[in-house]
C-alpha cells in the first residue's frame, strides 16, 4: 500500500528535512551566541530558533498521522498537496520568526489551515470508509 502513496512519501521526506534543519539551526545558535546545554534561553535569537524547532515538532506530531490517513483513505495526490501547503507554510513561520517574532503569523496560519483541512480530509476519509463508502 505504501508504495502507491509515493506524493505523501515525498512530502513526508520534505518534513523530515525541515525538521532536520530547524534542529541544525539550534545546534548552530547554541554555538554562535554561547547557549550551552541543555539551556534553552540566553540570546533572543538563539531563543527564537529554539521555538521555530520546537513548534514546528510539535505541529508535525499532529499533522504527519493526518497527512497519511488523508492519503490511505482519500487520495495520494490531495493530501501530498495539503502537506505540500503545510510545509510551505511552515517554512514562512521559520523564516519570519527568525527575522522577528511578530513575522511569524502568516505563516502559522498557512500551517493551520493545511493542517485543518488535513484532518478534516483524513476524518472524512475514516467516516466514509466506515459506512461503506469508496472514494
């Protein structure tokens, strides 16, 4: 089954990779302005990257069941687009948080709404699998 999911896979791999950066942005603050461990306040910046990585996990535990469910039981290609819109917006939310935290809204935003409509998706899917229905 997995194999004909290959657009959720895709994206899947894309999370990972911001994942893998907002973490390597930590370790990389922690070393330019002196936050050692396990400290996670000190420098503003330092504190900013700290919570774009963190967020931005916590956001992922939530939004990678929704993504997959949206795509075993919808379609492939609409829940790799919501996740696609997920992760763009994710990127604008660490890109402006890390410039100033008030530049972190829009695309927090664009996050949540994807992420919504990934539930919603992955929740209708469920309840129409579960009544009979086919997609």
């Amino acid at each position: 089954m997995l194999a004909s999911l290959p657009l959720t896979a895709g994206v899947t791999l894309l999370i990972v990779a911001l994942m893998f950066g907002t973490t390597y942005a930590v370790g990389k603050g922690r070393h330019t302005y002196g936050v050692e461990a396990p400290a996670v306040t000190g420098h503003p910046v330092f504190e900013r990257l700290y919570r774009i990585q963190m967020n931005t996990l916590e956001w992922a535990v939530m939004t990678l069941p929704c993504l997959w469910i949206a795509a075993a039981y919808v379609h492939d290609g609409v829940a790799a687009a919501l996740g696609g819109v997920w992760l763009v917006g994710r990127i604008l939310y660490a890109l402006g948080y890390a410039r100033e935290a008030r530049r972190r809204a829009a695309g927090f935003l664009v996050g949540a709404l994807a992420f919504g409509a990934l539930g919603l998706l992955a929740g209708g899917g469920v309840l129409w699998s579960l009544r009979g229905g086919l997609w």
